[in-house]
C-alpha cells in the first residue's frame, strides 16, 4: 500500500483567527487518509502563540496516529516563535530541498478562496496544496 502526502502551503498570517482553519484542514486529510503532511511555512508571514500550539499538537496528534508529519522551515521571525515557545527542537524542522529529496511532491497548486467577507482563508492562513499522490509516483 502506498503513502499518501499532501503538503500545505501557508501564507499570511497564522494567529488565534486563522488557526482553527489549520487545523480543521489537517484533521480533514487524516479523514480522507493522508498518511503524510507537510506544512510549508516559507511564505508564512508571520505567527503567534495560538498558531505554534496548532502546529505542536497537531504534529503529536499525527504521530499518534501513525502519520509521518514535516514542516518545511519558514522565515527566520517564524522560526524564532517556535523557539520562543520551547518547541522549535522537538517539531520535524526540514529544508525544502531535504523534503524533496524525502521523494516528497514539495509543489503546491493554490486552493480555492472562499469568498465571504474576511474570511481568514482570504485574509491570513491559505491552505494550498496538491492533490493526494501516492509517495514516490504513480
């Protein structure tokens, strides 16, 4: 049986307003039986502490299950808030071309934008990624 990944690509802002569309997306690839999740943080914006927690406890979260869970480094002022938060050492840290050479489809198809007035999938965290694969072709 092959693994499925599916990668998210974050931009914006990711805060108490935005975070619970995080996490209601990666709670929604487990469903649909997503063996592997990458958060690419490289065009995130910024973060706070609300944001960091999602991202903590769903990487546990996963784990638990059984699931392979990767976050592609972000910006330096991203990465410090993880460290601020005492997490930055235990949270699957990778490099984008690390997580390629994983055989991991790093490319990402923008997702549709809801529309709906300050909808925090417009104005903060984009959930994007690219249609479920198996890992390594076909």
């Amino acid at each position: 049986m092959s693994a499925w990944t599916h990668t998210l690509s974050l931009t914006g802002e990711l805060n108490r307003r935005s975070a619970h569309i995080l996490e209601a997306e990666i709670e929604r690839l487990g469903e649909e039986g997503v063996d592997r999740i990458i958060l690419d943080l490289r065009r995130l914006k910024g973060i706070d502490a609300t944001g960091v927690a999602v991202i903590a406890f769903r990487c546990e979260l996963c784990r638990r299950r059984g699931n392979d869970f990767a976050l592609i480094r972000g910006s330096r002022s991203v990465h410090r808030e993880f460290e601020r938060a005492g997490v930055a050492g235990r949270l699957p840290f990778t490099s984008g071309g690390r997580a390629r050479l994983a055989k991991v489809d790093a490319r990402t198809a923008r997702s549709q934008k809801t529309s709906g007035g300050g909808s925090p999938i417009e104005g903060g965290v984009t959930p994007a990624g690219g249609a479920l694969r198996p890992l390594g072709g076909a």
